[in-house]
C-alpha cells in the first residue's frame, strides 16, 4: 500500500473488482491522468509516463502517483535542479488502471 498520497479516496465498498478476464483496459496516452487501486477500494491519482507495448501478451504502463514531500527543502532532481515534485514510480498492466475511480476499483492490480 502507498502511504502520504495526494489524492486518495476510498470508494464505496459495492463496487467490486472484476475477475482478471473481464477487466477492460482504457484508451491509454503517455502524460494521460487516470486511477489505480491496489487494495480496500482505496484509489489514487496517477499519469502515465510510458508505454511498453508486448504483442504476444498484455501491455505495461508505467505510472506516477503523487505523494507529499518528505522534506521542505526538496531534492535534486536528474538535471541538477531543486525539485518539490514527489511520486511513486510504479508499472502496472494497462488493464489495471482506469479512467474513473470505480473503473481502477474494478480494474484492481491483483499481486500475490
């Protein structure tokens, strides 16, 4: 489970995740914002930073949640700049995000 999350919002419990074969992936774009839910209908926001497309099986995305600073003062970033932007980096397949909140619940990611 991802704590300190911007954005986090239980949906109501009547709303189910679906078995893995009927789980609907949606219209996906790099950038594009969408929901992801991994356990107690607890969504979160995410954008999807990359797509790793796979012919012979499902799609991968790779998404970004964003959670609050660990620190005031920020971090350096890649190119040497101070950065407040905070997420967590996570690959998921496509049809285990959804366009709605109640879509990511019923699309949930399923880990053993």
């Amino acid at each position: 489970m991802i704590h300190s999350v911007i954005g986090r919002e239980k949906v109501k419990g009547d709303i189910k995740p679906l078995h893995y074969n009927k789980r609907t992936a949606p219209e996906l774009v790099v950038g594009g914002e969408y929901f992801v839910c991994y356990v107690n209908n607890d969504t979160y926001p995410c954008v999807v930073t990359a797509i790793t497309h796979n012919p012979t099986g499902k799609d991968k995305v790779d998404i970004e949640i964003p959670v609050r600073a660990e620190s005031k003062k920020g971090f350096i970033d890649a190119d040497g700049n101070i950065s407040h932007h905070w997420v967590a980096k996570k690959t998921v397949y496509a049809d285990e995000i959804g366009l709605t909140r109640e879509h990511a619940v019923e699309n949930r990611v399923m880990r053993k």
